[in-house]
C-alpha cells in the first residue's frame, strides 16, 4: 500500500487505551502528549510487495534528552499495543520511534541571557506610546554623548565628518528627522547591540541628570523590567545622586527571583495591587540595598495579612502592628489545625512548623527594627549581607503564600466568603 490509514489517530488513541489499561502510565502519556509523523522508510518486493512505516513520535528536545535509554523502552510498549491493531488493516510493517521535535529557533546562536529583539522592540514601543523623550532633558547630542564617542562615529550627511555634525543638523538646525530616530539608528545598533551596551542605553535615559522627575522614572523603570525579566534582566539601583536613583543592569539572581516570582503571583491572586509595587521594590533592592529590602519584605507581609483580613471581613486598628495582625489572620484562619488527632504520626511536629512560621512574623519585624530601613544608625553600624535579605524575603514569601493558600482553601471547602469590612482606626 502507498499510505497509512487515514484514521491513524483513532489506533494512537486505542493503543494510549490500552497502555493506561496495562499500567504503563509513562508511556501511555508520551503518547499522549507528542506530535506525530508517518514515513514511508523502506519496501520490500516479497509477496507483492511490502512497505516499511516508521511512525516518529515527536516530543520536546529536553523532555527527549531526560528519557536518555528509557525511550526505547517506551517506544517497545507502545509499539506492542499499536502492532496487533494495525496488523487487522495492512500486511506493511510498523516501526515506532521516539525522537526529538524540531522547531524553529532563530536565537539560538545567541548566548544565554541575550535580551531578545521583539524585547526591545515591546520597550521602544512603549516609550512611542507614552510619548517619552528616549534624551528627557537633554538634547540629542548631549545625550548620546555620555555613553558614545559621536567623533569618532560616521556621518549619515556628505557635509558633516562625523555623527555629532550629522545629528546636529537634522535634530537641531533642520528638525527633520523623527523623535525615534535613535532606536533604528545603524551606528548605535540598539536592536541588535550586546544586552549590557542595551542596558547602559536603557539605564541613562533614567539617569537623575536626563531624567530628574522621580516620579516619570519609577514609572519607565517599571515598563523596563517588565519587558526584562522574563528574559533574565533588570534595573535596579545603584547609587543615588542628590536623593534620586541612578540604574544599573543586572542579570536576575536566579535563587531569590523565584520567590519573588511566587510573591507577585500571590499578589495577583488578591488583586493586591500595592503589594506589587511592595513586590518591585524588594526585587531591586536584594542586591543593593539589602536593608530596604529587609524593610520591603517586612511590609510586604502587613500589605498580605490586611489584604486577608480585610477580604474575611475582619476589622483592625490603623496602628496594629505585625505580630497583632498576624494573631488575627492566624486565629482566623486557624492555620494552626485543631483537628489533627494526638495519635497521628508527626502531629506534633506538624503544629510547631506552624506555629514557627506564624511567629516568623515577630521575628522579621525584631529584624526589621535592628537592620531595615526606617531607623536610624550610629556610625558603627553594620548592616546585613544580600544573603541576608534573600533570606528573610524567601521567609516572607513562604508565609504569605501559605496563608494565601489556607484562606482560598476555605472558600472552595465551605464557600466561606465573609462580608468585606476596612480596617478600622
């Protein structure tokens, strides 16, 4: 015959079946999630005539690459439920294999932690849309004289011997090129530069001198790194200048990112959205600033346990501080569980655990008031290490989304959504 049966899909779907059926979950699921292909891959003029199909079960390279030998195995087992059924159709012979599925990958030359074009694309895109001036006070060739040698850079104009002439005249004395020139612009190649001459570019438009209105650059920085990081990157502070902020870029420290990213996923789940701004704050400050980080986390945990509270209709004081707050929610909720019985094997230690993490509450606000921000030093002081801080904000992270959990758990268990009160004074 010339082709497979056109209801191919049917027999895969029969032979998933009947793996499940045998307990051969793995394989049975790696069925289930490939993508297949049918190949004529040999014919054989015996007995009229027999051609040879190869059946390629494509799955995801690294999915491909953990399976190391083990996919033979799994192609052997599904091959075993899908031969018996084709054989009811077809004298041809089947063969199964599992290989690794091919796709297009246009950046893959590029080394790792590369911020991708269509990254800087969504930032310039941004900046056009809000109308940002990319020079902010500055001009042009003030500007880009900061962060390139203009004189020694070509001129795009036969009048002018290098770029600072060239960028004059058409910016300044005719005006006739657009407010985005710079993004496109050959010389600087901000579109395909390395990440860190990108980074400087995105750093100096925030810089205190370009731009001095705090305010406008809180609200770029955030448009910045939201396009950063999911490709490793951000903005954080490295300094201040007359008491504004002057940008560095930095690849994201992996062992703190993921808290931080379970952090701003807690917060999207209560439609928090100052916890967010608490969230920033702490991710740029880890590394930096470890004590507004220490700080930042210690406010993050009021904003969650007020957030919880305010959501189970439970009224507080303006001026209740952490611990107090924390007893509420914790009595609330009842994160201590009541209901295990004293036989049940590491009852015990199941309490303490959480009693611990209730009481983590008391000792980050101690921390705070010894080592974050909000206080102040004698000269002798010494303050904590980024390891520090990735510490107490990984503490906090695990508090906050364990109650998260609690308090969703109770709704989908009893429906019990209380009536929503502000806290009171």
């Amino acid at each position: 015959m010339d082709r497979y049966p056109e209801n191919f899909e049917d027999f895969l779907a029969t032979a998933a079946e009947m793996l499940e059926a045998d307990g051969l979950l793995d394989a049975a699921e790696l069925l289930k999630s490939s993508e297949y292909k049918v190949d004529a891959t040999g014919y054989d003029n015996w007995n009229g005539g027999t051609t040879t199909w190869t059946v390629y079960l494509q799955i995801d390279p690294r999915e491909f690459a953990r399976l190391g030998n083990k996919s033979d195995t799994l192609a052997g087992q599904i091959h075993s439920r899908l031969g018996p059924m084709l054989e009811q159709e077809t004298s041809d012979w089947y063969s199964v294999s599992i290989v690794p599925r091919v796709e297009a990958k246009p950046e893959w030359r590029k080394p790792a932690g590369t911020i991708p074009r269509e990254a800087r694309t969504n930032i310039f895109d941004g900046l056009r849309l809000e109308n940002v001036a990319w020079h902010g006070t500055l001009g042009d060739v003030e500007f880009l004289g900061r962060l390139y040698d203009l004189e020694s850079l070509p001129s795009t104009d036969s009048r002018f011997r290098d770029a600072a002439g060239d960028i004059w005249q058409h910016r300044v004395n005719n005006d006739d090129w657009p407010d985005d020139w710079v993004y496109d612009d050959p010389r600087f190649r901000l579109m395909s530069a390395p990440s860190e001459d990108f980074l400087r570019f995105l750093c100096e438009i925030l810089h205190p001198v370009v731009r001095p209105d705090r305010n406008e650059s809180l609200k770029i920085l955030k448009h910045f790194n939201d396009q950063l990081r999911p490709h490793g990157w951000h903005l954080v502070e490295e300094e201040k200048i007359a008491g504004r902020s002057r940008f560095v870029g930095q690849p994201i420290q992996n062992h703190h990112h993921r808290s931080v990213s379970r952090a701003r996923s807690v917060a999207d789940a209560l439609d928090a959205g100052w916890m967010q701004k608490e969230i920033e704050r702490v991710e740029n400050a880890i590394d930096s600033d470890p004590a507004l980080a220490l700080g930042t986390a210690k406010e993050l945990l009021e904003s969650c346990c007020k957030t919880l509270l305010t959501k189970r209709g439970v009224a507080y004081g303006k001026s209740d501080d952490l611990p107090k707050l924390t007893k509420a929610l914790t009595k609330e909720l009842k994160l201590v569980p009541e209901g295990i019985p004293d036989e049940a094997k590491g009852a015990e230690n199941i309490r303490l655990i959480l009693r611990n993490l209730s009481a983590l509450t008391q000792y980050m606000a101690e921390l705070r008031g010894l080592y974050g921000t909000g206080h102040g030093r004698d000269g002798k002081h010494k303050g904590l290490e980024p390891r520090h801080a990735r510490l107490a904000v990984a503490s906090a992270v695990a508090f906050i989304d364990f109650v998260t959990e609690t308090y969703h758990q109770r709704i989908e268990a009893n429906g019990d959504v209380k009536t929503v009160v502000r806290g009171q004074s």
